[in-house]
C-alpha cells in the first residue's frame, strides 16, 4: 500500500513538525512488531492535528516519538527546528523540559502533593519561585474548573478531576508543542469542551502546535486537520471539523 505524504505547501521553516520515513520496530525475528512503517507527516505552527484510529494502529508510537519521549528505528524527526534524531539524551531531556507539554493517558500525579502543587510542578523544574509558579498554576486550574479543588490530594479527586489536573499540568508553562493523548477520555461532554477550549486558547498560537490522540468524536470540531491511521500508517487526512477522508 502506497503511504500517503500528509505534507502542506508551507515552507519548512513554517513547521513545527516534520516527521519523514519514520519507522519503529519492537522486538525481533519471529517477534518483530512493526508499529510504524514508514510515516511522513508535517504539523504547521498554528494547528491543531488530530490523529484518529483504532487502538494499536501507532497513534500513540508516532506522537511519543515526535515528543522525543521513544526513538525510532529510523527516519526523520524535526520539531521546532530540531533535529530530535541527532540529539544527546541530556539535550533531549532540556529540549522536552522547554518546549513540549504533556498530558497522557496515565495522569501521574504525585500523591504527596496537592493539585496546585502538582500543576507547578514544571514551573518549580524550570525554577520559577514557588509562590508566583503556584500562582500561575492556580489560575490554569481554575479556568479547568477546579478553583475548589487547589489543595485536594490525587486521592481526594475524581478521575475525571485527576485528568483535569494533568491537563493543567502540561499547559502551565506554555509549550510550543503540545502532545495530548486522549485528553478527554475520563471527562463528560461538557468538561471535554471546556478543556479542549482552554488547549486550543493556550496552546493553537502563530508560534506552536497541538497533536491530539483521541477516540472522541465530540472534540473534531476543534481541529484544523484530522489524520486517520491504521496498520503503522498514515491513511487519510482531511479538514476538521469533518471527518477524515482518503487522499
């Protein structure tokens, strides 16, 4: 099957991400796994990308490589001019640390702390003083609907409260990429909205980009592009709102 180039007419300087020919294999000989083959993507500054398919199709492999979080066994990857590819491991983590936001589909949070306390948590890595990073953290967490929640434990909030909390957490300091795997999964509709408004105010900007991961239907309407993948491949893209549809 022939790959679909998802490229865009803009130059490359204008892209906060270019992936080409990435593959990822695990394991080896009769184990061998191959959950990407051979994908070519660009995500211009601006957008919001969802990326849709079934479970197991390289969704969350492609947007773990793009974060610098997994290697791939070969190909291209350059984020916010980088060549994540070249990059030291301690380079790598500095580059994660200031420029990319996380939230995953397991919220690790920490039990010791509070929900404001976990949402500064980068800021206080960054080394903003406490009180101004906590600030700042209260804030994220309020437009999240969580204002009453600041000094609650993980242990005291609802799954769908933790989430919020982690959404927070990958907001807070702004990034220039934001990675969303399935960031709506634990919430009902209303707060899936209010939380994917509050990513596309933050974090849709002439110098950044979103790619979200999500089997939710309800959040399309949010995106300006939607890849569809299936078997390690890119297989359709199309405009959002709509759905996807082959090229």
């Amino acid at each position: 099957m022939a790959r679909l180039h998802v490229y865009d007419d803009r130059h490359a300087d204008e892209m906060a991400v270019r992936v080409r020919g990435v593959t990822k294999e695990f394991g080896s000989g009769g184990s061998l796994t191959q959950a990407l083959r051979g994908v070519d993507l660009d995500v211009p500054y601006g957008e919001m990308l969802m990326l849709v398919g079934p479970s197991g199709c390289g969704k969350t492999t492609l947007v773990s490589i793009v974060a610098g979080t997994l290697e791939p066994t070969d190909g291209e990857v350059q984020v916010l001019g980088h060549d994540l590819v070249a990059m030291s491991n301690g380079r790598k983590v500095r580059f994660r640390r200031d420029n990319v936001g996380f939230i995953f589909q397991a919220y690790n949070l920490l039990p010791a702390l509070t929900a404001v306390e976990n949402a500064a948590v980068p800021l206080l890595i960054a080394g903003w003083r406490r009180g101004h990073a906590v600030e700042v953290a209260a804030d994220v967490l309020e437009r999240l609907g969580l204002g009453d929640r600041l000094a609650s434990l993980p242990s005291e909030l609802s799954g769908g409260q933790q989430q919020r909390v982690a959404i927070a957490r990958a907001l807070v300091h702004e990034p220039r990429l934001l990675v969303c795997d399935e960031p709506t999964s634990a919430l009902d509709a209303a707060n899936g909205r209010i939380t994917m408004e509050l990513i596309q105010q933050v974090a849709v900007q002439p110098d950044r980009a979103v790619i979200v991961v999500t089997h939710d239907s309800r959040v399309y309407s949010f995106a300006d592009r939607i890849a569809a993948m299936e078997d390690g491949r890119i297989e359709s893209v199309g405009s959002g709102p709509h759905e996807p549809t082959p090229a």
